[in-house]
C-alpha cells in the first residue's frame, strides 16, 4: 500500500478495465439493451439514476424476488442495493403485492379517501410520534412540502442543511462546503436558483457553525438527516442532536428530519430510537413497499401555525385554497392500500430484528476480513444498513469524506460485487438488508469481499 499515487490510481484502473471487460462478457443482453435504450431515453434508462452503475451499463432486470434479482442475461444477484432504499422491504414482498393487487382491482386514485388511511394515519403517529401528516409522491416532494409550510409559517426563505447532505430534488439542498464557501454539488447547475438568498450550509457536527448560522434569524427551517447517509455515513456526534434543537427552537427555526435513507434504523426511525424532538418529520422510498409515496408529519405547533394561515375549509364560496404541495396522486388508494400493508405486515418489529440481526451479521463479517489483513478500512452499521469505507475512521463530516474519500476503489469494489453476483448502491458502498435476506446471503457478501480485498492486496494497491 506504498506505491506512489500515480502508479496506484493507473494499477485501480486497470482494475477496473478488467472487471468492466469482465461484466461487458456476462451480461450481452444488458449491454445490447443499453444500447438501445440510448436511442429514446435522454440518459439511457427511464431514469437517469439507472446510468450510474459501475459495471458501465446497468443489468436489465428479468425478476426480482426478497433480496434477489436475476437479470435478462441468466445472472443473479443478491441485492443489498434494494432499489437505494425503495426495496428495503424486499422484492415482491406478498403483502405488499397482495395489498396492491387487491386495490387495482378496485380503482387506484380519484382524488378521495379510502378508509385504509384512517388506520395509516393512526399507525404513522403511533410509530413516529407527530399528530399530523400529509402523503406526497416522494421523498423530494415531503421535503418540498415541509419547507413550504416552513417557509409560510416563518416568513423567511433560508433553508440550511449540512454539507455532503442529499435531499432529493430540493435544489436548496445542492449545495456543499469546499474551500469553506457555499458551492454547488457535483457541479450541478444552479437552475436559476439564487442559493446566496435560499441556502445555508454548514458542517455536520459541527453546533458551534450551526448556531452561527441561524443567529440571524434569517433560515426558515433547518433540513437533515439524523445521520449523514448519502456521502458514506457520518455518525451524529454525542449531544450534536441536543445542541441542534436547542439552537433551532431559540432562533424560531424549524427542525425537519428527513429519515427516508435512517428507515432502517428500526419501526420508529432514529427519531423514536434515539428520542429525537423534529417538528417535520420526512420519509419516503421503502414507506409504501415501492409504491412511490412520501409521507411528512407537523407537530401540534406546526398544524396550529399554518392553520391559522389556511385554516381548514368548508366550501361556500370561491375561495382558493391552493397550497401548491405534493402532486394529484398523493395519497391514493393504491398508495395507501400498500402502506398499510407496509406498516401492518412489513417493517414490523420482528421483521427490524431480523433484519438488524444480518446486518450485524455482516458487519462482524467484513470487520473481520478488514482486521485480519491489516487494512485501513472501516464499517459502519445503523440498523439494518451497513457501510464499508476506505478509510481508517468513520468522517465527522463532509470535509473528512472530501479528504479521505477513494472514489476509485469504491468503482473497483462495486464492480467486482456484481461480477460476483452481488449488488449495492451505485453512489456509495452501503449494504442494506430486507426482511428476505437469509445468512447465507450475508455469507455470500463475506465470501466475494475476502476476494475483493484478497485482489487489492496482491495488486499492491
Ligand atoms: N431524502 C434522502 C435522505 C434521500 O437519500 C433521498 C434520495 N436518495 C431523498 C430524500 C429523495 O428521495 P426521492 O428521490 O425518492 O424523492
């Protein structure tokens, strides 16, 4: 692990030729059908989320099943990606498709309720603790929403998040710290988007920043996750939760916690876990067992502020009650009809501790490996979802990613993963475990990552 810079990133990415060359031989069907799809879809795929796969073209799915997925090409996989989260209760989950099935035969939206959301409605407040919630689409638009109401509620604009945060498609939220300024992420366009008057960002952990921040006053609502998720993990240091709410409720700040990715800590989030106080409490992906949904809750406070901005209304005369959140199929019968089922049959108490019990599984696992050959490595675990990072200690936040991060080995990693009939997310390397996922599939995981670090080492990087 000596070599000099430049011979190791030219050795990684010969590597990495190696395992695409690899990948292109197995999976023709797949490679073909990019190629394709290249001709109608402006990145390929339906979304452009798909292009990102390390392999250097996705896998075409035939059939997916628990927590394995067999391509068009004959492969099969066990999935610890899972759809970055959506899949978190598993392919094709029977209650989930029993609950779906029963309502598309019955009628999927016509802008009315089902009385299935009485009962999701009781369970969302019985599970996270806030009185009042609204479904939206996604994840992005209950963040969308929660900042709305924050905003109509404060009168003020600024949204502030931590730097390495992701949001969804909020564009407050794409921006990040470099060289101690505010700029954009990833190079993303600002899209006419004024971040000096809408954004703040600071570091995560870092309190004495963020009271600095919302000082002025001028930040309606602060957006986070309780633990950084989408730029590897980052742990919330001891009392940075305290000092958040704290700073937040002195300076008339909302506090949204956005737990779409921290689902997996168990039945109640890391809110219910760890006794958190938000006054918006955001999910999405895996809450409706695939079925697209977000869902936010507002504390009694929150429900009484914009109630007195728009209260509740009996129609008499025209009077425009437009609030401009989530979209026309928020809240559907379908999407309701598989929450329920989600919530009644899915991420059920028992269900958490098996999951949590093989991702511990296979934490000790990769520990293990890791320890055993000396290498500067580590792995984090919340719950059901465990992340291996090249470096030798967890990031504070996301200056220590920037510094630290190995973009190449994780590309050689993930790469190597689904050659050897394993998937992760495209974007980081976290390993997400389901309700189906069986200890020989955690096994499996251990087998291909002693290879994988059995291939680092002999290749001197
Ligand atoms: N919040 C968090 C923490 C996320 O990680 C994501 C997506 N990765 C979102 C929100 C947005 O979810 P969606 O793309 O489903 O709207």
């Amino acid at each position: 692990m000596n070599a000099p810079a430049g011979t190791v990133s030219q050795t990684i990415d010969k590597l990495i030729d190696a395992e695409q060359a690899r990948f292109a031989e197995t999976h023709p069907r797949s490679a073909r059908a990019w190629a394709q799809g290249r001709r109608h879809f402006l990145y390929g795929g339906p979304s452009h989320w798909m292009r990102r796969w390390a392999g250097g073209f996705p896998v075409y799915v035939e059939e997916a099943r628990g927590c394995h997925v067999r391509d068009i090409d004959g492969n099969d996989y066990v999935d610890f990606c899972l759809g970055d989260t959506g899949g978190m209760c598993g392919h094709a989950s029977e209650a989930v498709t029993r609950a779906a099935i029963r309502q598309l035969e019955r009628g999927t939206t016509h802008m009315m309720p089902t009385e299935d959301g009485l009962w999701v409605g009781e369970e969302l407040t019985r599970r996270f603790g806030l009185p009042y919630w609204t479904l939206t689409t996604s994840a992005t638009d209950a963040n969308r929403g929660a900042i709305r109401i924050a905003r109509m509620i404060t009168g003020r604009d600024k949204v502030l998040v931590f730097s390495g945060c992701y949001h969804g498609g909020v564009e407050e939220a794409h921006v990040e710290l470099r060289d101690g300024r505010m700029q954009m992420r990833n190079m993303i366009h600002p899209n006419g988007v004024d971040h000096a008057r809408v954004s703040k960002v600071v570091e995560f952990n870092d309190a004495a920043a963020l009271e600095a921040a919302l000082a002025p006053r001028d930040v309606a609502c602060v957006l986070m996750e309780p633990l950084m998720t989408n730029f590897g993990m980052i742990p919330a240091a001891d009392g940075f939760h305290e000092a958040v709410r704290e700073a937040a409720r002195r300076t008339g700040t909302v506090l949204i916690i956005d737990e779409t990715h921290t689902l997996s800590c168990g039945p109640g989030g890391y809110t219910r876990l760890h006794g958190l106080e938000p006054d918006v409490f955001v999910a999405g992906k895996a809450i409706a067992g695939g079925i697209p949904a977000g869902i936010f809750g507002v504390s009694e406070e929150i429900a009484t502020r914009l109630w007195d901005k728009i209260p509740h209304l009996n129609p008499r005369r025209r009077q425009s009650a437009h609030f401009g959140i989530g979209g026309t199929l928020a809240g559907n019968a379908l999407t309701v009809a598989t929450m329920r089922a989600v919530l009644a049959d899915v991420l059920t108490p028992a269900n958490y501790e098996k999951m949590i019990g093989r991702a511990d599984r296979l934490l000790a696992g990769a520990r293990d490996i890791i320890a055993s050959r000396g290498l500067p490595w580590h792995v984090t675990q919340i719950g059901a979802r465990v992340e291996i990072m090249f470096s030798p200690t967890p990031p504070r936040n996301g200056a220590d990613v920037i510094a630290t991060r190995r973009g190449d080995l994780e590309t050689l990693l993930r790469t190597f993963y689904m050659n050897e009939g394993i998937l992760v997310t495209p974007f980081h390397t976290m390993l997400l475990m389901c309700p189906a996922t069986e200890d020989a599939d955690v096994d499996k995981h251990g087998a291909v990552f002693e290879r994988f670090t059995d291939m680092v080492l002999k290749s001197g990087v």
